[in-house]
C-alpha cells in the first residue's frame, strides 16, 4: 500500500507541473525593414544619408553596440 502511494503520489507531482504554464523568456527581437539601401551614383563630395527604421520586437531592452558601415 505505502508503494501505491508514493507511485500515485509521483506521478500527480509530475503531471500537476507539467500543466503549470511555462515561465516566458525576456530576450530582445530586432526588426528592421530594410537591412540595405543603394544610393546609386552619387557625385563626389555629396554627403548622403539614409535613416534605418529598427525596432526592438522583444520584451527585454535591446542593445545595438556595435555598427559597420560598409
């Protein structure tokens, strides 16, 4: 009897946390429109510019350290 118990007792512990909801994650998710853009010709000595929309997706902050233009 005292096996019985303990196997029920086991087996209600392992599906009662089972149905419990997983815990989500915080991350970062960046989404950004574009990833490239093409100026074109452009005469020499033009300052050209571009804004990149980027969005953080996520729901922990998001950290951009580093950009390289190429």
């Amino acid at each position: 009897m005292n096996k019985l118990f303990w196997a029920g007792t086991v087996c209600f512990v392992v599906l009662a946390g089972s149905s419990l909801p997983a815990q989500e994650q915080k991350s970062p998710r960046i989404e950004v429109k574009e990833i490239q853009h093409n100026f074109g010709k452009v005469a020499q000595g033009t300052q050209v510019s571009y804004v990149f929309e980027i969005r953080n997706a996520g729901n922990a902050t998001l950290v951009i350290e580093r950009v390289v233009p190429s």
